[in-house]
C-alpha cells in the first residue's frame, strides 16, 4: 500500500490500538535481542532500527543485545581460519576470539548504532568489557557416551557463560536517552575475553535490569506443536511440560530455556518473535495479535 492509497482511517485505528500498549509500557526497560534474519536483510533492517527508535521515543526504555554468528563465520573463512563447532557452540581459541572481538564489538556493533543513528535515535555501542558490565567464566562443556562411566570435559576455549551483570552503565545511558547496544563478550576477573550466546546474554541482562520484557528474535514464527500452530500465552509451568513431552527440542530448546529462566528470574514477560516479519517488534508489543510466543509466570 502506497502513502497515497493508505486510508487514513487505518492509520488512526492502529494508532488508537497502540495507545493503552504504550501508556501500559512507558517508563519501562525492554531487552531486544537481535539477530538473524532481521540482521541481514535490508528491509529488515531498517524496520529494525526504525521500531527501536519509536519504543524510545514514545517512552519505553529498548536496550539492545546482538548477535554476529554468520559474520564471524564469514571473516574466518577469508582469512582461512577453520571454524569447529562442538555442540552447537564455536571453539574460541586466542586467535578466533581476536576475531570474534573486531566482528562483534566493531563491524556489527557500529553498524547496528549507526543504523538507529541514522533512524533518529541515540545509540551507544558496548561490549560486556566496557565497565566491566558482563563478568564471564568459561563455558565447560561435558560430552558423554553410553560408554563412559564419567563425562568427559571438552575445552573450546574463550567461549563463556554469564556470571554477573553490572547495570549502571546501561542505565546511565538509558536515563540520559541513549539506547545501548551491547555486543556478547565478557570478561573475567584476570581479562581475558569471551564470547557468550547473544540469547543468553540478553536474558541476564533483562533479570538484572528487571526488564518489563525479553524479546528473542527468531527466523521461525514462534514455538509450535506438532500440527504446525504457533503456541502463546504459555505460563512458564506450560514452557516447563512441554519441554519434559518432547514437544519442545532441537535447536529452539536452548532460546526457549533462555526465556524461561529470564522470567523465573523476575522479567515481566518473554517473547519469541519472528524476526522475518517487518516490524516484529511493534506488532508484539502495541497490537492485541502479535507475532510469537508470549511466556510469562502467571497461572
């Protein structure tokens, strides 16, 4: 629809629908992870940054957590570093995480604040070093055949986990109005760097912060059952029996366990989204259909 074949009328039903959503929501922190294909798509991308910029302005609070993956992946195969994976997770060692850290806290990053920048908003770019905001440990990841009495521990190097989360600085800038844009590395207490899944992160940062909600864009509608329906409305008891029937598995077990525990932690609400579709993130938060799959800690 063209801005000259849009009827009007539509644009003030949509606006009326959004107002007790922004009313509801204003004054309140909300953790958007980003990534997949609402990083890499372009239209995508501008919807992205334009829906960041409009939370701020109508009052809600956006704090930012991305990803990279593919980028990493594509900047170690041009300088013919092989990547190897172990359970899903890269194996970091000092020259990856070199890589990892220019990728992450450098291209991505500046572009993603560069892209609400120009979008109109006021965005600052961080990674979990600055301030010392994301406190890591090493990931130890345990590996174990029918074969073997104990489970064996496999080192894959400068890849972490979350210990602590210090807010001040994301608050700081949060107060002052700027967005902050937070790139998954943490750092220990000797200083040595790591990099930690972006949906964990997200999740610690939305329980530290208390965050009103968590949003997990995704490159899938949402959490489904076995006739292909989209599930929503879950209490985190539900979140829990599905995951105990198998109905919950693969590779959308890790993000779901990510949103459960952010709630179990203190987040109003979690919100796995699809990131496909162009302005996701409004669409969830100031329309009554949204877009994905609500979990929340009612009964």
């Amino acid at each position: 629809m063209t801005e000259q074949t849009r009827d009007p009328r539509l644009v003030v039903e949509v606006l009326s629908e959004a107002l007790p959503y922004i009313q509801r929501f204003t004054g309140k922190t909300v953790v958007v992870k980003y990534g997949g294909n609402a990083m890499t798509e372009d239209t995508l991308i501008d919807s992205f940054a334009r829906n960041i910029v409009l939370m701020k302005e109508v009052g809600i609070n956006p704090v930012v957590v991305h990803g990279g993956g593919p980028q990493i992946g594509d900047l170690l195969k041009k300088l013919n570093i092989e990547s190897r994976f172990v359970n899903g997770m890269r194996v970091t060692d000092a020259e990856t995480m070199d890589v990892v850290e220019m990728v992450l806290g450098g291209l991505v990053n500046k572009g993603i604040v560069n892209l609400i920048n120009q979008s109109g908003g006021k965005a600052i770019g961080l990674t979990g070093k600055d301030g010392s905001q994301i406190r890591a440990r090493q990931l130890k990841v345990e590996h174990q055949t029918p074969e073997m009495t104990v489970p064996e521990i496999i080192d894959i190097g400068h890849v972490g986990e979350v210990e602590h989360i210090s807010t001040d600085l994301i608050e700081m800038l949060a107060e002052r109005d700027f967005i902050p844009v937070i790139a998954p590395i943490g750092v220990d207490a000797e200083g040595h760097s790591y990099n930690i899944n972006a949906d964990l992160v997200a999740g610690k940062v939305a329980e530290a912060l208390g965050a009103e909600k968590l949003m997990l864009l995704t490159n899938v509608a949402g959490l489904m059952n076995a006739e292909g329906e989209v599930l929503t409305g879950l209490s985190t008891a539900q979140v829990d029996e599905l995951i105990a029937d198998g109905t919950i598995h693969g590779g959308m077990l890790p993000k779901i366990r990510c949103a459960l525990e952010a709630v179990k932690g203190g987040v109003k609400s979690a919100h796995i989204i699809d990131g496909r579709v162009p302005h996701a993130i409004l669409l969830e938060i100031f329309t009554n259909a949204g877009v994905g799959t609500l979990i929340t800690d009612e009964r």
